[in-house]
C-alpha cells in the first residue's frame, strides 16, 4: 500500500456512519439551513414513508444529532426537529472527509 492509499484509508476511516444512509444525511444537511423543520415536512421533502422517516429520525435522535420537540398545536401532535451542537460536528466532519477522498479522485 503506498502513501496515497493510506491517506484515502484514513479519510475513508473518518466517514460517519450514519450518514451513509441518504435520508439521515438529508436529514442533518436540510436542518443546517432552517432551526426547526417539523415531521411533516420532512416527509414531504424526502418523500418518505412515515415508518421510514421516523425510523430514520429515531436513529439520529439516539445518536444525539437532532433534539425533537413534540407538541400539540390545536389537537393535532406535531413534531419539531433541531440539528444539536454534535450533530453539526459530526456533518462537518464527515463533509470534510467525504471531500477529501473524493478530491483524490481525478
């Protein structure tokens, strides 16, 4: 193996795993450009099932990287999502490496 290799080695080594599904990643990337986006929206921006947008969210909220907030607006339950302080370092930091290994690419 020589140098570059190792280097892609250790960029590849840094990538969140849980980002590697799509919708969790969609999930972090849509919440650095709003504070709060409810489930509602969500599903109708990811076109997602709700099982499968709240399973996906569950994930990331026992990962720490979103916080929810659920409430009752009228009578109907509504459910707010934020990107937490850890959740934006960890998309930072997997851009950054995503980025790098990608940039190897040429």
């Amino acid at each position: 193996m020589n140098a570059g290799d190792a280097a892609i080695g250790a960029h590849l080594g840094k990538l969140d795993k849980l980002f590697e599904h799509r919708v969790r990643l969609a999930i972090c990337v849509l919440l650095t450009q709003s504070d709060v986006i409810n489930f509602s929206r969500f599903k109708e921006l990811l076109e997602q099932t709700d099982g499968n947008l709240g399973a996906q969210l569950r994930k990331l909220e026992d990962a720490g990287y979103v916080t929810v907030d659920k409430r009752f607006e009228g009578r109907k339950p509504l459910s707010w999502y934020a990107l937490t302080k850890v959740g934006k370092s960890a998309l930072q930091a997997h851009i950054k490496a995503l980025q790098a290994v990608t940039g190897t690419v040429g």
